[in-house]
C-alpha cells in the first residue's frame, strides 16, 4: 500500500473538502428535516467529525511547511470575519452545547447583518406594505 502523496496539490484538495463539509453543514442545518433535535444534532456531529479530520490533516500538511496560497483556503479557515457557514460550524464542535435550530438561525441573522445578505429590513418593509394593503 502506498502513501498518499504530501505535497501542495494534496493539501488544496483538503482546502476544497473542508469548504465542502462547510457548506454540506450549512445546508443540513438550514434546509434538512428531521423528527427530533436529537437526530439533527447527531447529523451535524457527523458532519463536523468528518470535517475536523480532513482540518486536522491540513493544519498538519501546513505545519509541516507545505506551501498554499490564502485565496485556497476555506470560507472557515481564513482570518475574515466569520461566515454563518463557520458561526454554525464552531456551534456544532462544541460539545457542551449543542446547537438548537433557533440557534443557527439567530447566529445566521446576526453574521448578515449590515452585509447584502442581510433581509432583516426589506422584510418589514414587505410586512408594513402588506399590511396597509390589506387594511
């Protein structure tokens, strides 16, 4: 059996996989149905297990010298403010607190706010002149 190769090309797959698991995270929280908390918590928990051994293996290809550029980073990596994508992963990886529906939505709204993805105003807008319409 041969080892897998360690060299840039490597860890930029790894880069590419974590984002994935990210955004397959972010989408289980927001968009999938399940019968109870219980079994959208022990979804995610995969989810993040997964996604911390692929981020292990990297920090490690990282620490041990092998160059990438910061434009290949993940969304989750990277030293800018934290994208709801990251708010959600950091929620999940903790396991003294699990993270609740209600949760990711609020920490979602709060990441948004100020920035294009932010529907908070345009959406009592939409609410006031619903409402004089109907009046």
């Amino acid at each position: 059996m041969s080892a897998i190769p360690q060299d840039k090309y490597q860890l930029k797959i790894l880069h590419e996989e974590i984002d994935l698991f990210d955004r397959k995270l972010a989408h289980l929280l927001r968009y999938e149905e399940f019968a109870c908390d219980a079994d959208r918590d022990a979804a995610a928990k995969r989810l993040a297990s997964k996604r911390e051994l692929l981020a292990r293996a990297a920090r490690q290809m990282a620490h041990d010298g092998i160059e990438f550029n910061a434009s290949q980073l993940p969304r989750s990596f990277r030293a800018e403010p934290e994208t709801p994508a990251a708010v959600i992963v950091a929620a999940v990886a903790e396991d003294e607190k699990p993270i609740t529906p209600r949760k990711a939505s609020r920490a979602r709204v709060r990441a948004a706010a100020g920035t294009s993805l932010d529907f908070q105003k345009g959406l009592q807008e939409y609410k006031k002149k619903k409402s004089s319409k109907a009046s």
